[in-house]
C-alpha cells in the first residue's frame, strides 16, 4: 500500500501488530528515557516480548512507547502511552516500503472522518447503533468502539485527539452480550477516571467493520493524520532499502538536470547575445543611413570588420610616413548603435561606422558609451559627445 504519487511521498505498509495503552506514573516534573519505559514496562507485563519471539518469530521487533497524552494527577504526573508492536518480521518491507504502521490505523481513518463530521457510509461497514446522529456534537469527545475480524476495538478521543486505545481478541463476529458487558464496563472507566471524568459527554458509535471493502483508502487517511505521520513500526538503524533506491534516483536526476544546464545554458547564452546587443541602450538620434543597414554593418563588424564593405571602414593605423601626431580629428559624431558602433561624418561630408579599436587620424576608438565615444592617441584621450564637432 502507498501513497507514492510524487517521487518524494513516503510508502507505508499496513502491518499486523498489536496496541495497548499503558500508564506510567511519575513526579510531577518527572520524565521517562525510553530506556526507563522499557524497564517499567517488562516489571508491569513479563514475557510480552519473549512471547513474541517464540510465537510469532519477530524477534527483531521493539516494543515501541507512542505518547499519547500527560496530566497532573493526585499522585503525580500521569503519562499514557500508546504500546505498540509488530506480529510480523518487518525485514521484508524495507525493499519497497519507508514506514510500516498497524493495519488498524484504518479504524482511525474512520473515526477521523466522525469527528470531522464527514461521509461516513463506508463500504461494508455495519453502524449497529446511532446510525442517524453519527456526527460528532460534543466537542471532539468520541468513543468509537468496532468490532473487526473477532477484535473489539475502542479508541476514544477527547477534544479531538486521541487518548486511549484498547484492543480485545476472542470476541465473535457480532455485538453480542460480551461485547455489550466489555463497553458498560469501559464507561464505568470513562466516568472514573481521573482524565475523563470533566470531558462532559462522549458521541457513542459501535460499528462492524468485518466486510469493509475500502481499507486501504482508510489506511492511507488515518496515515495522514499528524499523529501517525512520524511513527513507524521498524525503527531499524540503518537507511532502509527504499530510502536508498530513492536517494538515489534523485542524484541520479539532479546531476542529469545539472549537466543538461551546464551545456545547453551557454548554448542559449551564447546564440542570444547579438539580438541583446541590437535592442539595448540604443540612442534616439536620427541617422541619415536606414536603420537596417547599420544593424547589417554592424553584424558584419562584430568579429569581422576586415569584411566591411570599402567605404565603410574606418582608418585602422592612423599613422603617416611612419610618424605619429596627435592633432584632433575634425569629424561629427551623429549616432551610436547599442554601445558597439559609431556613425561619423568627416570633414569632407564623408560617412563612416566605425567599432572597437578602429581609427579616426591619429586617435583610436578606445570606449564606446551611451551618446559619447573616447579617443586615445598615445597617452592622450579626448571625449566627443554626439551632435559635436
């Protein structure tokens, strides 16, 4: 059974185990290892756990504490826990299971599903008594009491959560006058005990759960339920088999996604970059060319500008007779293209793109920026703005 719908949703199996509330009083400020626990607990009930062994072949099973519900008591603080223990090896579930829970976490589905005042004509299952007020009316207060496969179960809950749980085999497959004569008793706890007593009134319902044909969808709602959603019946120390495998698979997916990021990323990055370049921080200026011919020069100019069509090349050496001189270039800057390229217009009406590097006399183009460009001759630098001269 699982709820295994997302690679990360845990699968739990229903196992066959038994449950019990036990007590264990303390100081008022007292607490119990659970070391303590086990040792007051084989003083209260020698040979559980070796009858275990012996009859049903799961000696790697522990008695397991649940905690349940603590309060202050005439004699000292109270803790009572819910015992639980699996009838069953539970080597074999650790393949394909992360939790093991008792199979009758199905009867707290049910229950779950009374005190939230839902739906609660179940498949197969029987309401012998209080089958028309089946709704909860007294705030969370519960007693739920199910007769399943010759088991009497009775689980109550007060305000909602649940605070005992008992479970009694050797019971027929009916509400008979044992079973009659078991809950009279149990009340007779309810109004004594010193947790019940000032609850006010329990909503009473006694249902036959021996035909119910949708468990494992009751399974999987009382698994959910934050009281059972830590719990597991294999407290084994090491990583489970499944955990494994899934720990796994999702290395195994989070390095295939990493590496397909790592190489197509760049990809991307790489083929996106000129059409960034053209639509970015281009100045409004009216230019005499058309448009699309400066976004084509300018293609042609990134990384090709040996390519450029004559005429449109700048002066690449800006030197003369071998000599250099740093007399200001007469020209007008009239635009400049996404931080890349330059129109110019020189002194004789003469219009040229320049980029990066290129020359105008004896000066450079050393840096390109919104409306302006910088040019360097030896140590000098001189700074145009657009619309100058």
């Amino acid at each position: 059974m699982t709820n295994n719908i997302f690679l990360w949703n845990k699968r739990i199996a229903p196992v066959s185990a038994r449950m019990m509330t036990w007590e264990v009083t303390t100081a008022f400020d007292g607490m119990l290892t659970e070391t303590e626990l086990q040792k007051r607990f084989d003083e209260d009930f020698q040979g559980v756990q070796s009858a275990c062994d012996v009859n049903m072949g799961c000696s790697e099973n522990r008695v397991l504490f649940w905690p349940l519900v603590s309060f202050n008591a005439s004699d000292g603080r109270r803790h009572r826990y819910l015992v639980a223990i699996a009838n069953e090896p539970l080597l074999p579930y650790r393949k394909k299971f992360d939790r093991c829970l008792p199979i009758q976490v199905t009867l707290y589905g049910i229950a779950d599903k009374i005190l939230r005042e839902e739906q609660v004509d179940f498949v197969g299952v029987g309401y012998m008594e209080n089958r028309a007020e089946i709704v909860s009316r007294n705030d969370g207060n519960l007693l739920f009491v199910t007769l399943w496969n010759k088991t009497l179960y009775i689980l109550v809950f007060m305000k909602g959560r649940l605070c005992h749980w008992s479970e009694e085999c050797g019971y027929g497959k009916s509400f008979d006058e044992l079973c009659r004569d078991r809950i009279v008793h149990f009340k007779e706890f309810l109004q004594s005990d010193e947790l019940f007593e000032n609850a006010g009134v329990f909503d009473e319902v006694l249902a036959n759960c021996d035909r119910m044909e949708n468990q494992e969808e009751l399974f999987r709602l009382g698994a959910r339920d934050p009281f059972w959603r830590h719990l597991d019946l294999d407290v084994c120390e090491s990583m489970k088999k499944c955990e494994k495998h899934r720990l796994t698979l999702v290395v195994v997916v989070a390095t295939f996604l990493m590496l397909v990021f790592w190489l197509v990323f760049p990809l991307l990055e790489i083929g996106e970059t000129p059409k960034l370049g053209l639509m970015n921080d281009v100045a409004s200026v009216e230019l005499d060319l058309p448009p699309s011919e400066i976004v084509d020069l300018l293609a042609w100019a990134k990384g090709h500008r040996d390519l450029i069509p004559a005429g449109w090349g700048g002066m690449r050496d800006g030197s003369k007779d071998g000599r250099k001189s740093c007399s200001l270039p007469d020209f007008k800057l009239l635009g400049i293209v996404g931080d890349r390229a330059v129109l110019v217009e020189t002194s004789v009406s003469e219009k040229k793109i320049l980029t990066m590097d290129d020359s105008l006399d004896s000066y450079r183009i050393k840096a390109i920026g919104r409306n302006n460009v910088v040019l360097r001759c030896g140590g000098k630098e001189v700074r145009y703005e657009v619309g100058a001269r």
